[in-house]
C-alpha cells in the first residue's frame, strides 16, 4: 500500500480515501453513528440541507457554518450533543466548513472513509483489510483560508502510525512524526482552530476530539450516505 497525505482538496482522485476533520467534524460523525444515528447524508450548505429534509420527510439538521449553528438546524455539530438520547435512529442531514467539501469532493470514490483519533485504530484496520494499492488521506484544515490545521495533521498521523504500508509520502511521513511527539496534544490546544472553538463558545468540544479510539465505528459512504461499519 502507499499511503499519500494531502492538506485541503486535491485536484487528483483516488478510489480509496479517508477524508479527516478532527475539530470537530469527522468526530462528531463518528460518535453521532456510534450513539444509533442511523445514517448521515452530507449536504453542501444549510440550504441544500433543508431541501433535503423537505424531500425526505425527516431527519436531524445539524451543521455549522464558521462553527456557528444555521438558522432553523436542530443542533450544532458538536460531539457532545450526539447522545444515544438525541440521535439513536435517526437520519442526520449534515454541512460544515470544512469536511463536507472534502466529501463532495470524493462521493465517487470506491471507498470513501471519515477518520479521526476518536477512531483511528478501526480505521486502520479497515484500510488494512481492504489492503488498497493506494490510499489518499485528506487532512481537510481550514479551507476558507486554504489552511493547515495540526490537529488534522495529528489525526492523519495516528492512524498512518497503525496502517500496514510499503510506501508513503513525504507528508505522511510528517504527519507521523508529528504525531509521534508526546506533547502533540498541548500543541494541538494551542492551535488556531483550538482557540477558534474558546473565543466562540465551543471550547469544551477540544478534549474529546483529542480522544484517541472512542469508538471503532468507521463511517463509510455507501449509497450517498456515511453508515457505521465497526473495526
């Protein structure tokens, strides 16, 4: 396998890719499919959303846009909130910033994977067992502002650190190096996004987004919705 890390929205394809969003993104999918939620079907804005929810009858609206909630969704996409209680077999129409670009980006993708260090050793394990020729990971940042986010960087690094590879790119490599630094997590803390998330109210998200494996839910797309495959 080579293991290829890219940061933002390549121009190239691939038909294996793990698109990764730790703050907060890609976590909160994750712990929404491991509370119940019983798809999540990605949406390019709070309108399409809507138009979503109104073509299908029902489901959850839960988005961000810049972290603040979208007039009319039910919840933000904070990790915290997806309790078994709020989500467990329910439909999630979901849009964010960041990931959901990335998303739409790679819909046709054979194996399109959301990953993080909430479940990074599951991810590997499914990657590893899949055993692709070729693996693109996308550390998404902050794409407004075309920008690196370290605890994106982490996320991928962790679960490169687990795959079982032949070859990887010189920006995999990086990333686990930096992963493999025992002070990456008050590095990650001190990081743009990290501080975003405390000026805007949102800062108690931060620790559990830095949970390794929480959960060994993989989020799969699979007929145009994310389900949750356990590793």
């Amino acid at each position: 396998m080579r293991v290829e890390l890219f940061f933002g929205i390549p121009e190239e394809s691939c038909e294996n890719v793990i698109v990764i969003d730790v703050f907060r993104s890609s976590t909160t999918i994750i712990l929404a499919l491991e509370n119940g939620a019983k798809e999540v079907i990605p949406t390019g804005s709070p309108e399409e959303a809507e138009k979503v929810k109104e073509r299908i009858g029902d489901g959850l609206l839960v988005g961000e846009e810049l972290g603040f909630t979208p007039e009319g969704f039910d919840m933000n996409i904070s990790p915290r909130l997806m309790t078994r209680e709020a989500v467990s077999g329910r439909r999630m129409i979901y849009c964010s910033t960041n990931l959901m670009k990335a998303v739409l980006r790679f819909m046709d993708a054979e194996n399109l994977i959301v990953g993080a260090l909430t479940n990074s050793s599951a991810v590997a394990r499914y990657v590893n067992s899949l055993n692709p020729s070729r693996l693109m990971m996308v550390a998404c940042g902050f794409i407004p502002k075309k920008m690196i986010t370290l605890e994106d960087v982490v996320g991928a690094g962790s679960i490169i650190s687990k795959l079982r590879y032949d070859e990887a790119s010189d920006t995999a490599v990086m990333a686990r190096l930096v992963y493999e630094n025992e002070k990456w997590k008050e590095a990650v803390r001190e990081g743009f996004i990290a501080n975003y998330l405390r000026k805007i109210g949102w800062g108690d998200d931060i620790d559990i987004c830095l949970e390794e494996d929480l959960s060994n839910i993989v989020p799969v797309l699979r007929e145009g919705s994310f389900k949750g495959v356990r590793a």
